[in-house]
C-alpha cells in the first residue's frame, strides 16, 4: 500500500497537543528525552533527530556517523528516531535491488494507478459480473468471450507498468553497507541529483524462466549511514554531514549506570509520556509540512560561513536545511506568510544561532570526512610538536588514548590524516628507513567558522542586518505581504517591529544549552536541572530577548 498523508485536521483548542506545539522550550525538552535513552553524545544524537525531522521538507539531510565499532553509531541512530512514524522509517542492510523492489514497491499503471493483484480476472468473477449485467446467468459462450477480453486488457495493463518505490518523507537508516547495486540505483536520488529515476532489471520467475521489471524510484528521502565503508563515504562525503560518537570514559561509566537503571527498574524505562507526545507531534508536522516549506529571512548570512574550499559551497546547502529542519520543529510557533499559493515557516535567529552552535561540533568531522577520533589524535597529539616518529606517536596515543594500538595501526591513521592534507610524510635524512610526520594544519588554519565564545556577538550583527535587507527586498519586489503570527492565526497581520521582534527574540535558556564542552559536562549538567522531573512542562520564559541585546544577556 502507498501511505498517503491525510488532510490536516483541526487542532482542538484546549488539546495538550495544541499547547506541545506553542512551547518555546521544546528544544529543551527533546534533548532532555534524548538523554532519557542516549547518554551524552550530544551533537551526535541531536543531528540524528534533525535528520530525520528533515525528511518532512522539501530537501532532506544526509548524514554519516563514522569511529570504530561499539561506540553507538547504531544506538543513537536507532533511539534517536523512536519517535517518528513507523512508516517514514526503513532500516536498510545489505539489500539488493530486486529485494528493494519487493519490500517497498508499489505496482502502478502507466496511468500512475496502483493495481491490486487480486483483480486479475478469472471466469467467477465474469460469470458473476454478467449475471448482473444481463440479468440473467450467462452462457459458457459469453462468459470465455468476456473472459479472454478482459484477460488481454489485464495482460496488456501488466505490460505497461511499473512499480514504484517512493522515497518521499522516508528516513533510510542504513544499518549495514547497503548492496553495492543498490547503492548505485539510489545514489542520484541519496545525491539529490535527480528527483525521479527509472531502470530495469531481469529477475526469474517461478516457472524458471526470465522477465523484465521496470522500476521508477522517486523522492529525496532523509538517509544516516552507519557504514565506514570507504567507497561509499567517498562518493555522498560532499553531500553530507559527518558526526562521531563520543569516546570517554564519563560516557562509558553514564551508559553502564543506564543500564543498572533499565535492569533495576525496567518500568522507568517502558513508556515515556513525552515520547508519546511528540510522536504525535511528529505525525502532525510531517502532515502540515507536506505542503510547505521554510524560509531563512537573513540576506548575508553566509558571511557567518567558511568557502574556501569547493565542498563548502555544498555544505552551507546542507548547513540551511540544518536551520530549516529546527525552524519546522517549532512549525506552530513561528510567523508565517503566504505567497503564489505557497505557505511559508519563518526561521527565527534562535533557529539560525542553534544551527551553528550544533554544526559548529560536526563542522571538522564533516568537512574532512574523518571520525573524530583520528581528529582529536592530531589536535590533542600530533600537533603539539613539529616533528614525529611513528614510535613515538604510538606511545603517546596508549598513554592517552584507550583502547591501544599497535604502531601499524598508528601508521595507518597517520596515512588517513596525510590524505586530507593534514600531516606530511617524509623520510628522515638520516635513517631512510623511518618516516618522520609532520602536523600541516594549525587551529587557526583548520577553517573559518567561528568557535563558540565569539559566535554570538559575530552572528548578532550578520541576523540583524540580514533581516533589514530581507525586509527592504520584500517591499521591494512583492509588496505589502501580510506576515501572520504563525500558519493557525491568519486573522491579524503582524507589523514590522512585531514581526522583527518575534524573529530576532531568543530564548536563552535553549541556545545555552547548546554550548557543548568537549566532554558534554555542561550540558549534561543543565539538562539535569532544568526539567528533568517534569519533561514537556510548560515553564514561564523570563530569559527570551531580542537579539540586539545578546552582549548584554550573555553576560548576566
């Protein structure tokens, strides 16, 4: 069966969803539920949701999760999109393109109709349908004349289709390196590089002999990779992000103390009234988005971005849908506007500003391609000196990393890191059997996105303007385009200074959080006093301030 999206329904008023939906803190409170299952992992798990929240709009993300095995690729990947519609996720492994065909298709005419199998004509069926017909019992005569008519009809509608296997609104989560078949089928949609592909294969049939599938895939679905397969990491690495699961003791100790929870209280664990909740929300927005779509309204913006490199033009792509995806998060708590038939989520400067601070922790891994573990090898190691041996490196790596490796491996990372350019490779004069390794990249050369301490006062200046000049193209080109509160209330346009102050208001206490430290103590911290005991409560915002006010609110 296609699963369609139903019409929106109305929201009754006084529902818990309604209120859900207008909560200023829900940010706050996802994390807060993530945590619930996902210990630490922040940025890791919360690009997992947003990947997935992605898939309802109209240019889902690609996401990567890459580091050794047992470091929870599967585990934040699975967890984190337990709340979606089950019908928006598959869980792909090793599939062939005939077993996709199966699994997922759908048979359609030529006319874009599914066809129902069980409608194959038979000579009941036609003795019965001319019995009403006529109004009398057919002859055998007439019942074979209509019998091989409508036969050739069916055989002729067989002939002409097709079976469709559409990616709209889908997360592919692929657990395991997809077949390598499969992966070429799908890759110009994975790529975005075409919206509809057709193909054909051969495939057996029961009779042993041989037939011809024609097969169209469509739609750009939301995908997260947990393979490390490197020829499928190369060829969709530009069209991507790219996040490592944290490796640390703390994490460690946090995901063993869950565990003796679960086994020590298995009820805390079996239901989750805010996972209940959202799940609902979830559905609710992949209806609502279907046919919108959001808006980033801050010209200039990319002046917050790094290009210098080719893919960076890819990225900040990739980097807007990031901001779209939470902006759809709040779909009910945003402005909204109209135009040519179209409806229009607004994104706000706190959707713009937890975008960044989110990106800025997967901005390495991403742009290099490189789990995080081969990274904090060359900040935390190789880089403090000029000049290594590969004996050296190795035991300084036991010395601060666990678990060990052995020095081939050592060599092998140390490959990894000159293939990105970040380490030099050369013999040493004096011993031509040895390499001596050299760090290429310093912290200031390694990128242009600012780190997080300056990133406020930088991108408070970029959305200010940003939405100045967006506004003056507005007048500009379409006029008086009434802008309402969000897309429910349409009966009372917003004025410009209501409007600039709904989209430039932050609220503080959901952008701090996002202040990741290398070891997510601080966030850990927070979430635990915020609102642990009560996820999904409502509280009174009395931290939310327009942005032109950032210097002064930060420092409170």
């Amino acid at each position: 069966m296609i699963y369609r999206i139903e019409e929106e329904k109305p929201i009754n008023e006084e529902s818990e969803l309604l209120e859900f939906a207008k909560d200023d803190k829900i940010l706050i409170h996802v994390l807060n539920y993530l945590d619930w299952q996902i210990k630490r992992d922040y940025p890791t798990k919360l690009s997992c949701f947003f990947t997935g929240v992605s898939a309802f709009l109209k240019e889902p993300l690609n996401l990567f999760l890459k580091g050794p095995s047992s470091i929870g690729k599967s585990y934040n990947a699975t967890r984190s999109l337990r709340p979606f519609p089950s019908h928006a996720i598959w869980k792909l492994g090793g599939l062939s393109p005939t077993a996709l065909v199966h699994l997922h298709g759908v048979l359609m005419s030529k006319d874009g109709e599914e066809i129902d199998l069980d409608e194959k004509p038979t000579r009941r069926k036609i003795k019965l349908q001319l019995k009403e017909e006529l109004g009398r019992d057919p002859s055998k005569e007439e019942i074979e004349r209509k019998y091989h008519e409508e036969l050739k009809l069916w055989r002729e509608k067989l002939r002409e289709s097709y079976y469709l296997v559409d990616l709209t609104g889908k997360i592919l989560l692929f657990l395991e390196p997809p077949h390598p078949d499969t992966f070429h089928r799908l890759y110009p949609i994975l790529s975005h590089d075409a919206y509809r592909i057709s193909y054909r294969f051969t495939e057996k049939t029961k009779r042993g002999g041989f037939k011809t599938t024609h097969v169209v895939i469509q739609g750009w679905p939301a995908t997260i990779f947990l393979s490390t397969d490197k020829k499928y990491t190369e060829e969709l690495s530009t069209r991507s992000f790219t996040a490592t699961p944290e490796e640390s003791a703390e994490k460690y100790r946090a995901a063993n103390r869950l565990t003796t929870r679960k086994a020590a209280l298995p009820w805390q664990y079996a239901k989750n009234e805010f996972e209940e909740k959202l799940r609902l929300y979830l559905a609710r927005m992949e209806i609502v988005m279907a046919n919108k779509d959001v808006l980033v309204p801050f010209l200039g913006l990319e002046e917050a971005f790094p290009a210098e490199l080719p893919r960076d033009m890819r990225d900040y792509q990739h980097f807007i849908q990031f901001v779209k995806a939470i902006t759809a998060l709040h779909y009910l708590n945003r402005p909204y506007l109209e135009m040519d038939g179209k409806g229009y989520i607004i994104a706000s400067a706190q959707d713009v500003i937890v975008a960044m601070k989110l990106y800025y922790h997967i901005f390495e891994t991403t742009r290099t391609g490189l789990d995080k573990q081969l990274l904090d090898f060359y900040h935390k190691i190789i880089k403090t000196k000029e000049l290594w041996y590969a004996k050296e490196l190795t035991a300084e790596y036991n010395r601060r990393f666990r678990p060990p490796r052995s020095e081939k491996t050592i060599k092998r990372y140390l490959q990894v890191l000159s293939d990105v350019g970040y380490v030099n490779v050369r013999k040493d004069d004096d011993d031509r059997r040895l390499n001596i390794y050299e760090p290429l990249v310093k912290e200031e050369e390694k990128g242009s996105i600012l780190p997080i301490s300056e990133m406020s006062t930088f991108l408070t200046e970029i959305l200010e303007k940003g939405l100045e000049e967006w506004r003056k193209e507005m007048d500009t080109q379409t006029g008086n385009i009434p802008i309402f509160p969000n897309y429910r209330e349409r009966e009372n346009p917003l004025s410009w200074e209501q409007l600039k102050q709904k989209i430039l208001s932050v609220n503080w206490d959901v952008v701090s959080i996002f202040d990741f430290e290398e070891e997510s103590v601080k966030a850990e911290n927070k979430l635990e006093k915020m609102d642990n005991s009560e996820m999904g409560k409502i509280e009174p915002n009395s931290n939310s301030k327009v942005i032109g006010l950032w210097k002064w609110a930060s420092h409170e």
